[in-house]
C-alpha cells in the first residue's frame, strides 16, 4: 500500500498555469537534430522539474520530450513520482493519455479500491474528470505522458464535469497484441516467421482517413528492421527494452532506453533494432499508417 500524502489544498489554475510556465519553460531538453524534420531525445538527457515546487522533490518531476504542455500543442512528457507519492482529488482541463514505464501507478476515481497498473500498462484521463494519481512506494514510478492539445492545467476536484469520455485503466497483461496475420504491414512473414514477427495493440484513434491515433509496437528481442511513417509526424517513445535508432542521413546509430523518443515528420525510414536481451516495445503516436519492415525483406 502506498502512503499517501496529499496537499492542504489544490492550487488556483492561474497559479499552477504560472508555475508551470516558469517551470517547465527552463527545463532543458536534449534533442539531436538529425534532420530539419527529425529529433532524438535521450530521457537520461532530460532535465526534470517539479510540477509544484513548492513540494519539491516529493513533486512529480517533469521532463519534456517533446512540445510545451504550458501551450496550445502536442506534448510528450516523461513524469517521474516520488516515493509513495499520492496527489489529492482533482481534475484536468484537457483529456492525456499515459503508459506506464517503471514502477507501479494507480490513477482512478477518489473512492477506487488502489489497482496498481505496472510497467507496459496503459490508461487515459478525460477531461473534468475527478481522480487521484499515486506511485507505488519503492517502486521508482516512471510513466511517459501526452496530450493532444493544450495547456496542461490542473484543476479543483469542485469544477469537475462530464464531457463524455469515459477513463481507461489497461494493465499491461491484458493488452491484446495483433501479430503480422491480422494487421497490414509492410511484408507478410512466413509461417515459420510469425513467432518472430512484430506485434501491435492499437490503443485509440483509427488509422482510417489519416486520423491521430496511438499503438504499442512490439519487436522481438533481436529484432532488425525499418519504421516507416507517412506524410505526418510520427513520435515514438521507448517503453520496454534498448532500441538501436538510426536515420538515414545518421552516421552511426543511437543507443535509446526506456523513456527516450524519436520522432520525425513525412516518409523517413527509420532503422531500428531490438537488444537481445528482452522485446522491446515502443508507444506510436501519428496519423494514419505507418509501415514496419524486417531488414532482410528489403
């Protein structure tokens, strides 16, 4: 059971709005600019800040891998949750979605029994919901989080709304994963292949008509092939095991641990290979389709 902390009380939107935007405005982030349309970052390049300074380091820290969740943009940010941390009630002004990548983290409605969802789980939040957020003690609770637009504000638990969406809590052994046989890839493997083959779970969106839409991407551990988006950003963030990245115009490839990120926009190839040591899996957020290809297919 986690100890739960919580705040006295839950700060204006205006004052949290402005912490925010001093905060999370400095934080450096490391990105290679491989190409004028392409970025790497490493999460151990990250600068983490607090979200409420005035708890410090028992404040989830924050680190930005891609956008400005303090702006009117996509945004990807890596949260790292103190131990045993507990957030009191409260809700948010826009809908996020977030993957577990270390530890254990319960996010539910306040009267919730604690269900603990650990690394590769996913959940969403909708917008005006009220819930709690908590990190398992000794768990070192990590978890990569994005929103589609923005500011990130955090709001009174007594403005909560209804605006439809109903939350998500997926624990990471109940994501059901489509091998090569059910989803159009790049290359049809052999029987023989399908064992070795990468795998995805879609997890929202539609890939029909070019709409936003995030999946999980599973690659066998040893794994060597190509990612391939379309005319629209594609962003992916490591969640489970080492992933070599390289571009094309890269001299030399990219070692990337869990909560690092590539992304880049239109047709690029991205070259990608899974450490022999575990699967790798990789959250995908983009428009419409994008191809995987094993090495060897050409």
């Amino acid at each position: 059971m986690a100890n739960r902390s919580t705040f006295s009380t839950i700060a204006s939107t205006t004052t949290l709005l402005g912490l925010l935007a001093t905060l999370l405005g400095s934080a450096a982030v490391s990105a290679q600019d491989i190409s004028p349309a392409a970025e790497v970052v490493l999460g151990s390049d990250l600068t983490f800040v607090p979200l409420n300074p005035a708890r410090g380091d028992a404040a989830p820290q924050a680190g930005v891998l891609w956008g400005d969740i303090k702006r009117n943009v996509p945004s990807g940010v890596l949260l790292k949750f103190a131990d045993g941390f507990s957030s009191p009630p409260h809700i948010h002004n826009i809908t996020y979605r977030a993957v577990v990548i270390e530890g254990a983290v319960h996010n539910d409605d306040p009267n919730a029994e604690e269900m603990w969802m650990g690394a590769g789980s996913y959940w969403t939040q909708p917008a005006g919901e009220s819930h709690i957020t908590a990190g398992a003690n000794g768990s070192g609770a990590t978890a990569f989080l994005e929103i589609l637009e923005g500011p990130y504000l955090v709001q009174p638990a007594e403005e909560a709304l209804d605006n439809g969406e109903r939350p998500i809590n997926m624990d990471a052994s109940n994501i059901v994963w489509l091998d090569a046989a059910d989803v159009t890839w790049a290359y049809k493997p052999t029987n023989d292949e399908i064992e070795t083959a990468p795998k995805m779970a879609f997890l929202w969106g539609s890939v029909e008509n070019d709409e936003k839409n995030g999946t999980f991407l599973k690659l066998p551990a040893g794994y060597d092939g190509t990612l391939t988006g379309n005319d629209a950003w594609l962003r992916a963030v490591v969640i489970r095991g080492e992933i070599n990245h390289q571009l094309p115009d890269a001299s030399k490839s990219r070692e990337l641990e869990p909560g690092s990120y590539f992304g880049a926009e239109g047709d690029i190839r991205h070259h990608i290979s899974c450490g022999t040591g575990q699967d790798c899996t990789l959250y995908i957020s983009t428009e419409g389709r994008y191809a995987i290809a094993d090495s060897h297919k050409g």
